[in-house]
C-alpha cells in the first residue's frame, strides 16, 4: 500500500483494478496520524520517502486535555448532532457536567470525547446533561455524582438529621436529603460555595437542590 500511495503522490497516476494502463490523477491529499511517523521511519515500518512526501506541510494538533478550551464548543455541537439523530430534547449542559469535562485528561481525545456525550445523550431524560450522565468520567475523577448526594448530606449532617419516623419507619430519601441541605447550608450561614463543598456537590447542583426542595431562604446566599 505504501508503494502504491508513493507511486500515486510522485507518479500522478494510479493502476485502476481490470484496467490495462494506468491513469492519471490530480488530487490533493490531507492525512492524519496519531503516531510518531518519524520514530516508524527509524524503526524501518514507514518508508522514507512516502514520509517526506507526505510531510510538506506539517500541523501539530495538540492532545485534547491541552486545548480544554476546545470542549465546549465540541460539546455543544456533538449535543446537537445526537439531539438531532437521537430524537433527544436535550438541549445544553450543566456548568457542573462541563468543568467535569474539561478537566478530564481524554486519552482517546476528541473521538473519546464524542463517545462519551453520544452515551449520555442517549441514556438522559431530561433537557440537560449533568454530572450525573457522565458516571465513568466522575468516578475516574473521585468526583461524587448527584446520585450520591443523600448518602453525602447524610454523613456531612450525621446527629442532626432525622431518618425515621416514630414508628420506626423509614423517612423518604428526599426528605432526608432535603434536611440534610437545610442543615449544611445552616451550618455554613447561607454561604452557597462553602456549603456545596462540605456536600461534597457542585454549587450549581445545590442551587438546583435549594430550588427543588424550596428552601428560598437560602436561595441569595453567596
């Protein structure tokens, strides 16, 4: 194949499979690599010439988790794609799910990247991805999803949260989880950052939750 590409970039022309001549051809050719062609070339896997030939003029992408500026806007567009082929009401991303992507290394780049939104948009049911959709890229992270809230609150908030009633019977886990935030968020006089960290949850989360559980007195705190 290499010999066949080298012929096709020096020759100009390429041997059409039943023909009886070759033909001619004026093409312009753009490839890529994610290895080292210059380290094969030494290693007598890629042939020398084939390499300077297709190395007129190189660019340099950089990795993925170097260029974390690039992800929202491939996010916002791989959301619109699979919104779009997935019949999705998917429509944005939380701040919280974001930073989650941002500061994830992406081994596998772009291309892990829009395997990873692709999952998420399929298995969300709401209108927005949070941190939760992305279950793997949080835990590789040590980051708590919004499942995990309750089980959090709870401990953060252990001695001061009720879980059953006088019977004996278990409280619902919202209810739970709704004294567990009106405690922490008491604990730290209404300061929202201070409070979302010993939750162990993003802010924009707990904003939600204040919202969610109607807990407006706190709902202005900074």
């Amino acid at each position: 194949l290499q010999v066949k590409m080298l012929r096709a970039l020096q020759e100009g022309e390429v041997d059409p499979i039943g023909a009886k001549k070759p033909i001619k051809i004026d093409v312009r050719i753009i490839s890529s690599t994610n290895r080292e062609l210059s380290q094969l070339v030494a290693e007598g896997v890629f042939r020398e010439d084939l390499y300077y030939r297709l190395n007129v003029f190189p660019i340099h992408v950089p990795p993925l988790r170097q260029r974390t500026e690039d992800i929202p806007a491939l996010v916002e567009r791989f959301i619109g794609i699979y919104a779009a082929s997935e019949g999705k009401i998917v429509r944005a991303i939380s701040e919280d799910a974001l930073d989650l992507l941002s500061s994830y290394g992406w081994p596998g780049n772009v291309r892990q990247l829009e395997n990873t939104i692709f999952r998420a948009m399929v298995m969300c049911d709401g209108d927005q991805l949070m941190v939760g959709d992305f279950p793997q890229i949080a835990q590789a992270q040590g980051v708590p999803t919004p499942e995990a809230v309750s089980e959090t609150a709870v401990k953060l908030a252990e001695g001061s949260i009720i879980t059953a009633d006088d019977t004996g019977k278990g409280r619902a886990l919202k209810d739970i989880e709704r004294d567990a935030i009106r405690s922490g968020l008491q604990r730290c006089e209404g300061q929202m950052s201070e409070a979302a960290r010993q939750l162990g949850i993003g802010r924009s989360t707990l904003y939600r939750k204040v919202r969610e559980y109607g807990l407006d007195e706190f709902s202005m705190g900074e």
